[in-house]
C-alpha cells in the first residue's frame, strides 16, 4: 500500500489523526497542495480526482475518499475500534460521519473557497475549474451557525459524538472544529457541551 497526501489539509488530517490512534504505519509520499502538485499529470495518473489523500492498495485499487480508507483499515486493523463492534454502532458511526461531512465540514469549505484570491476558479477541489460564488460564502456560514448549537445541546447527553465509545465521526468533528480557523470561526461561547468534548477528543488523540 501507499498513501498519498498532504498533512495539513483537513481530509489528509483526518486520517492522519486515524493512524495515529490505531497505531498504523504506511507508506506515505506528500503531495504538495500549495504548488497545485494534486492538479500535476504525474499525480492525475495515480489519481484522476486530483484529490488527497488516496490510498492504492496492493493490487492497484485506489481509495479516494476517507470514509472508504477509514474503512478498509478498520477491517485490517480492528483493534482499537474506531467504527462501532455491532452492525448498529457502525451504522451510527457512519451516519455522524455523514452528517458531519456534509453539514459542516463542507460549509466551512464552501466559506473558504468561495471568497478570495487563492480559490479563483477553484471554487470545488477536483480537476474541473469552478467559478467561485460569493453567495454561497453566506450560505456556508448559515449552516455552520445552525449545526455548532444542534451539536452542543447533543453533547449535553452524549460522552463521544457516536455515543458512549469514542470513534471516527469524534475524529471528524475535532478537524471540523479546527477547520474553522480558515475562515475566522469559532465554536460560540455558549457552546459549553461542544468546548468541553472538544477538550476531551484532543486530549484521547494527544
């Protein structure tokens, strides 16, 4: 196997943050995000979604996207779960994951890219040029702002995101949270729940 990707970014940080926990070496190669490396045509042939991180398998498959990597490890390396041990948890795990990943972790891109000099026409990661659109800067903030409270009043009664054991969608929430650094956000002071989860998932991954 060989992972390509680029530490700093969310995603790639993600499933850096998964190895860390579980334990897991791999052989890893950095694609330089800030020089566009992703968009090269070396890198386009191991990976035409032009997209970190990608993980290639043994046998050539490509894994792109980090849902189907933290998946495919998991069943290599069970110990410690961070997927659930019953089909339900892992279909709890992976529904937070979901919500997580399309509620939050996408506005805060959209914010991002959707404004300033660095995102012209790459509005949407990927080989295909996208006009940025100002509005929906407006429009990933509005969810952010709905999400962090919906979030919090859940955490008021819940120890991890998934429940009572500590998973990947506790994982995505904390990268989500510091995501929102990019562009200027933070969790609201009133969020008391969240903060307090936020300080205990940094301390499980320190």
């Amino acid at each position: 196997m060989k992972l390509y990707t680029y530490d700093p970014a969310p995603n790639p940080r993600r499933l850096a943050l998964f190895l860390k926990y579980k334990g897991i070496e791999l052989d890893t190669r950095q694609i330089d995000m800030m020089t566009a490396e992703q968009l090269s045509e070396d890198y386009r042939r191991i990976n035409p979604s032009c997209s970190v991180p990608a993980l290639v398998l043994d046998d050539g498959t490509v894994l792109t996207e980090v849902i189907a990597i933290y998946t495919y490890l998991e069943a290599l390396h069970p110990e410690p779960p961070l997927m659930g041990t019953t089909a339900t948890e892992r279909a709890v795990v992976v529904n937070w994951c979901h919500k997580l990943f399309c509620g939050l972790m996408m506005a805060i891109a959209s914010a991002l890219r959707n404004r300033g000099k660095s995102f012209v026409n790459r509005a949407l990661p990927g080989p295909l040029d996208t006009p940025q659109i100002p509005e929906l800067v407006e429009r990933g903030l509005l969810q952010i702002g709905h999400i962090l409270p919906e979030l919090d009043a859940h955490l008021a009664s819940s120890t991890w995101v998934a429940g009572e054991q500590f998973s990947i969608a506790d994982i995505d929430l904390l990268v989500s949270i510091d995501f929102l650094a990019w562009i200027k956000q933070s969790v609201p002071e009133e969020c008391t729940h969240l903060k307090d989860w936020y300080q205990r998932a940094s301390d499980k991954l320190a």
